[in-house]
C-alpha cells in the first residue's frame, strides 16, 4: 500500500511503499524545534517525486545526516543518514526519515511513537 506525502504547500512530494508500523520522536534539538515524528524506510522503499534539485538540505554538525526542507513553505520532509540503530553510524545501511506528519490521507493516530533521547545521545 503505498502512502503519499508532501509539504504544506505541495512543491516537495513523496512516496513510501508502506504504512510505519511505528513512528520515532526524537529529542535533539533540530527534531525537537522541528516537531516531527520520523518513519524510516530503505532507499529502496521510499520514493520522491519531486526533482531533487527543487529539494532543499540542511546539514548539521558531524554531516552525517541530510535534512531535506522544502524551499518554499520551510517544512522539514525527509532526512537521509546511516542506521543508527546501534548506537553508532552504519554508513553501509542508509535510511531514510520520513517526516509522518506530512503523510496525506494517514491516521497517525494509530501508530506508536518511541522516543530516542538524541539530545543525550549526539
């Protein structure tokens, strides 16, 4: 099933091939000033339709990580960095964190959200 998403005003736009079965709320302060509740999927199952050149990226610190925003009405939609699952960087396991708030026509309601502490933990 997949699930459509975009900014407010509609010029970044994306696909996911699936609902999250959870999303994540992080506590750093870019994710905490943000408000979003990330979704992570594979390269592979997330999908932008939006030209990439139209996308803009904010990168912070040690760059590990791409945070994507649309240029036009500012929302933060999608980042780009290695897992993290463990604790450290796997550069060879990139993932992809789809802001869930922009997902159309989804009850967010409905799924869980964990918590990272990313403000103790980067």
């Amino acid at each position: 099933m997949t699930i459509k998403g975009s900014c407010h005003c509609g010029a970044t736009r994306f696909e996911v091939a699936e609902a999250p079965e959870q999303v994540v709320r992080c506590t750093c302060s870019l994710c905490s000033k943000r408000g979003a509740l990330w979704a992570y999927y594979t390269p592979a199952r997330f999908r932008l339709t939006t030209p990439r050149e139209q996308v803009a990226t904010y990168r912070w610190q040690t760059k590990l990580v791409a945070h994507h925003f649309c240029p036009v009405c500012g929302c933060g939609t999608f980042s780009e960095s290695p897992d993290w699952s463990t604790g450290r960087p796997d550069r060879s396991n990139p993932r992809i964190g789809v802001n869930a708030r922009l997902f159309d026509d989804f009850d967010l309601e409905a799924v869980p959200v964990s918590v990272i502490d990313g403000k103790n933990l980067w």
